[in-house]
C-alpha cells in the first residue's frame, strides 16, 4: 500500500550528488554524535545551516504558548532537514529533536549555499523534496480534519512502520518495532495522551497491533496488512 503522500521522506541526498558536489559540500561539516532528547534548533530562531541525519530518528514539532506539542514530521537516516527556512531566509517555524541516540551532520550555511548556487543537480533535488512537502502538508491538513483519532493513529501506525522497519536481503524484518513514546505519539496525531490510550486498548483487542514494554509492534504481513485494510477506507 502506498502511503509515501501523506509523510515526509527524501532519497539519501548522498546518492544524488557527484564526487565533487559532496567535497564541497562536506569540506566544513561536523559530525557529532547526540543522545535522546537533545534540541538541535529552536523555533523562532536563524538557521546557521542543514543538518544530514546518518543514524537515529529525528522530531519535528512546533508548540504553542501554553505548551501544547504537535509533531509535525519524523525523519529517518539519510534524510536531509532544515533547510526550508535558510532557502527562504526566514527563522525556523519548527523545532528540532533526538528521539534516540543520532549520528548527524551539520553542514554550514555558507557551504550548503555554494553547493546550491553551482549544482544544477542539487537545486533540482531541493525542488523535488519541496513539492513532495507540499503534497504531504495538504494530505495532512485534509486527514487531521476529516478523520477520527482511531483512522489517524491507524495511518500513523503504518507510517511510523516505515520509518523504523528494516530490510535485510530486500526483504522486511519482523516483528516491526516501534520505539516512540505514548506522548509524542499523542502529539503525531495531534489528540491527548488519555484519548491515545484508549484508543490503543481498543486497537490491541482488535489484535490490529501488540505491544512489548514500550514499544509498539506489527507481528508480520497478516497484521500489517489488516491495518491496511482499514486505512485503505479513508484515505
């Protein structure tokens, strides 16, 4: 089941940029190691350029003035972030941080701006990333209206299952865990942490999902393909 439109995803920017394009691109990059929690950048403030993310998984979220969290996207290794507001010069809109022990590359504005300025190849890749963005912020805005807690925790489940799966010989590996808190689960599809949790009773009876300490797990195909089924119905 195709579901790539309604989350945020991005080919390994390393795989579209020629040997010289990367040289230049990571002469000045710094690759630090993070542990869970850390906040990479803060809402309201300039970027001071882009970050690579080689191991780990990363939250975007924006919170209001009375604290109220929405996590707006999960990136996974590989995926290119935060470059939206230093292409547009304007402060971040969003905040960034460590769901897990990560691995990231910072690239500096400067250099990340060279790049862009001499490599057809790179501005044609940012486009491509934009536009799918756009297509999953309607998507998004569309689901978060018209849609039940259930449906979206039932899609969100199938997205989260393909930011932390994993393929070994081109084929999935199960069971499927998902290691993501019940709070940051309730800020993905924007409901209270009481409401996702009976939500996530009822889902566990239907046997459309299990669990293992606090992780969230899809059994194999059959169950996999059970909540399919269900999201096939409204989206």
């Amino acid at each position: 089941m195709d579901i790539s439109s309604f989350y945020f995803t991005c080919a390994p920017i390393d795989e579209s940029l020629r040997e010289q394009e990367k040289t230049l691109l990571y002469a000045n990059s710094i690759e630090t190691r993070y542990g869970r929690g850390v906040r990479l950048f803060e809402e309201g403030t300039y970027p001071k350029g882009v970050f690579i993310l080689k191991k780990g998984r990363v939250k975007i979220s924006q919170s209001d003035a009375n604290g109220w969290e929405q996590i707006i996207a999960i990136h996974g290794a590989g995926e290119l972030f935060g470059y939206r507001p230093l292409l547009s010069g304007e402060t971040y809109p969003v905040s960034g941080t460590t769901l897990e022990p990560c691995t990231i590359v910072f690239v500096p504005k400067k250099d990340f701006q060279k790049v862009l300025e001499s490599s057809a190849v790179l501005s044609n890749v940012l486009l491509k990333y934009l536009s799918h963005e756009f297509t999953v912020w309607v998507n998004t805005i569309s689901i978060m209206a018209r849609t039940t807690v259930r449906e979206r925790l039932l899609l969100t489940i199938l997205i989260l299952a393909k930011k932390y799966s994993h393929v070994a010989d081109n084929r999935l590996t199960w069971p499927i865990r998902i290691g993501l808190s019940k709070a940051d689960l309730a800020c993905l599809i924007g409901t209270s942490s009481e409401t996702l949790a009976r939500t996530l009773k009822v889902i566990k009876q239907e046997r459309l999902i299990t669990s293992r300490g606090r992780s969230l797990e899809i059994s194999g195909h059959e169950q996999l393909a059970s909540i399919e089924k269900h999201v096939s119905v409204f989206i």
